[in-house]
C-alpha cells in the first residue's frame, strides 16, 4: 500500500497533464465561436491551436519517456556496478586492469563478465561472455560471478569451481519463466596463478588470452576448448590445460570475443595481435595505460560504435611476490598437457 501510495504523486502529471490538454482541446472545439466558422482564418486559428497542443502532447510524453529511460539506466547502472565490482589494482603481486563496454549505445550495462580474486590456491581468474547482451543479461552474469566468488575459494582445484559455475547455470535456467527462451550459456575462462608462478586454465567456448612477454606476443594455450556452459553437460574428467609459467615482466591479456569480432566500415576484423605486438615492443607500461590504449585502438577501428560488449583484463607480473621457483623457464607444450 505505501508503494502504490509513494508512486501516486509521480504517475499523476504523466496522466493528468495529457488529459488536461486533451480536455482543453475537447472544450475548444465545442465551444469556442471560431471553431464553427468556415472561414480560412477561423480554420487557421484552430488549426494553431490544435497543432501547438499536439506538440505540447507530444514534447511532454518525450521528456517523461526520456525521464523514465534514465531511471532505469541508473538503477540498471548501480546492479552492474555491484556485479562487476572493479578489482583491485594489486592481486597478491599480480597487477590488475579490467573494464567492459556495453553494445548498448549509453548504456552502462553488457553480457561480459570477469573477476579477479587471491585465494589459498592462487589467483583465480574469471572471465566469460553472456549470451546476449545489455540488462537482459544481467540475471545470468549474477548467478556465474556469485558462484565463482565462493567456489574460487572452496574448491581446491580448476576441475571443481567449473562444476560449480555449471550448478549455478542450471539453477538459474530452471528458475526462468517456462515461457522465457533457455538457449543461454556463457564462454568462459578459468585461469589460475599459482604459487610458483605455474599457470593454468580451464576454457568453456572462450578466446585464449594473448601472453606478452620478452617482446613475443603468443597465445596462452592452443587447446581445443570445451563447449560452453550451460547447454552441454561436462566431461567426467576435468584436467586443466598448463600454460607454462608467468614470468617476472609477463602480461597476460584477456578479452570477450567481442574485442577479435570487432569489424570497421570496410568489414575488417580488429587486428588485436598486430596491436599487441606493438605494444610489447614498447617499455613495459602499467595494465591500466595498456588497457586504455587496447579500448581507444578499438574505438577508433569501430568508430566507437562495437557490434558487441567488449571485456579486457590485463594482468602483470611485476615480481614483487609471484615467484616461480623450478619454473624458470616457459613450458614448450601448451598444447593439452594436464596439470598435475
């Protein structure tokens, strides 16, 4: 009752106004003399006043329609903010960078999803891609990031944290609506530091991340990745792929497809690895100057109009604590080996 009540004062000049003109129109026509005269300037006289209040009409449903846009934008902007909190800017000696650009032309909300957390395991990463996009995608980057932020800590390897992102996927298709649509899944990427300096992943339908080091630019892993998650089960042996070892001055940068799908007026694909390349040939720059030099290289190829929300996490070993103890050198096969 106190809802309805605190709604009644906003609602009652969107209806009320309208009716008011409408009625002021009703009482014209029906009893003011030059609307019952036949001459031109009787009928210009009405017709100005009836244009003059359609345009009222109309620039008052405008403004109200504008108002109610931006309500939701916000509220729609304060979730997103919740949900894809930004991560701190130091992860257990990892130096962190991460941001999102929704698809939605001013909007502040997309289907991209990542965190970063220091666990007893390592730094977990996360980083996935919604089916869809915009606010329409929010209910699903809940269930996988709430998910992944318990199970980043509880479980002590890759293999179980996917269950649980898998657990929390078929729950929350199972809550939908029976005449909402449950084709949607997520790509997603599981990535895992360890102390000494060892990586691993596990890759659901996901772009493997671009590692930057000694001025190379290579992909993490060619490993075929598994289906997505949500609409295939998983295998019953889930083995993460090992990716060698996250070197002192190495940087790893993850993105959504988004990023590799990016095309400009002429149809061309975003040239993320030759902008890579160029990049590692540089001094070593901090991830925050990386990550804005991969949005505005993007920006101008897409003449800031992307197809598709966009993800970039960038990650630095800047080695202050990850160590990598025997893991001197980079692991030659990150072609499918297991992880012990």
């Amino acid at each position: 009752m106190f809802r309805i009540k605190a709604r009644l004062p906003r609602a009652a000049p969107a209806v009320g106004l309208p009716a008011a003109w409408g009625a002021t129109v009703l009482a014209y026509e029906l009893t003011c003399p030059p609307a019952h005269r036949e001459g031109l300037c009787a009928r210009v006289v009405s017709g100005a006043v009836l244009l003059a209040v359609g345009a009222g009409l109309l620039l008052h449903s405008r403004r109200t329609l504008l108002r109610e846009l931006r309500r939701a934008r916000t509220v729609a902007g304060a979730a997103q903010s919740v949900l894809l909190r930004p991560p701190p800017a130091r992860v257990a000696g990892v130096r962190v960078a991460a941001a999102q650009l929704s698809a939605d032309r001013g909007a502040r909300v997309g289907g991209d999803l990542y965190e970063v957390t220091a666990t007893d395991h390592g730094v977990r990463v996360l980083i996935g891609d919604v089916r869809g996009h915009g606010i329409g995608a929010l209910g699903t980057v809940a269930a996988v990031l709430g998910s992944f932020r318990e199970a980043a800590h509880d479980e002590p390897d890759l293999g179980g944290v996917l269950r649980r992102l898998d657990r929390a996927m078929d729950r929350h298709l199972g809550e939908r609506p029976h005449d909402e649509p449950v084709e949607d899944f997520v790509t997603a990427l599981l990535l895992e530091i360890r102390p000494d300096g060892e990586l691993v992943a596990l890759n659901c339908g996901h772009p493997w991340p671009f590692l930057l080091g000694d001025g190379r630019v290579e992909p993490l892993a060619r490993a075929d990745p598994l289906p997505p998650v949500g609409p295939f089960p998983l295998p019953g042996d889930l083995v993460p792929v090992r990716c060698g070892a996250f070197l002192p001055g190495d940087v790893l940068v993850l993105y959504t497809d988004g990023v590799e799908d990016a095309r400009d007026a002429a149809g061309r694909f975003f040239p993320l690895p030759t902008i890579l390349a160029g990049l590692a040939g540089r001094p070593p720059a901090a991830p925050e100057t990386t990550l804005r030099l991969l949005f505005s290289a993007l920006l101008r190829h897409t003449r800031g109009r992307p197809a598709d929300d966009v993800a970039l996490v960038v990650l630095a070993n800047d080695g202050a604590r990850v160590t990598c103890g025997p893991l001197v050198a980079r692991t030659s096969d990150t072609g499918g080996s297991a992880a012990p």
